[in-house]
C-alpha cells in the first residue's frame, strides 16, 4: 500500500462520513491551536511511525515475492527426491 492509496481511502472515508470526518478536523485543529508544540511532536511521530511501516511491508512484500519466485523456479519435490516405490518396504 503505496501513499496515495492512504490518501484515497482517506478521501473516500470523509466523502462517505463527511460529519465524522468534520469533527476529526475540528478536534485536530482544536488541538494545533491549544498546544502547537505538542501537536507538532505527535504529528512528527505519526509521521515517523508510518515510515517505519512503509519501510517494513515493502520490504516483507518483495521478499514475499522473492520466494515465491524462487519456489517456482526450483524443481518439484519428486524430481528432486526420486523414490523407486517398488524398493520400499521390503
């Protein structure tokens, strides 16, 4: 999930719940307008939070990817491991 899939789930959120979405801004504004430093520091962790976790599921995702490219280029398990069936259990 890239930022501009946020932004349109977000946009999408506040078109549908457009009195919900009024009250989350007022009340952000509210809180910039009060204690603008301690806005400031929460918005920045927010922010650094996000990253974090931008940086961790493109990471898990491409090396998601990364196996599943390897698992199929390997060769199947009985190629692999050739069994003679009429050899087992004598």
């Amino acid at each position: 999930m890239d930022g501009t899939e946020i932004v349109a789930t977000i946009v999408s959120y506040a078109k549908a719940n457009p009195l919900i979405a009024l009250a989350a801004a007022g009340i952000i504004l509210f809180f910039f307008y009060r204690r603008p430093s301690m806005s400031f520091f929460v918005l920045f962790i927010i922010l650094l939070l996000a990253g974090v976790y931008y940086v961790i599921i493109s990471m898990s995702s491409s090396a998601v990817s990364e196996k599943k490219h390897l698992l199929k280029k390997s060769a199947p398990l009985q190629e692999i491991i050739r069994i003679d069936p009429s050899r087992m259990l004598r």
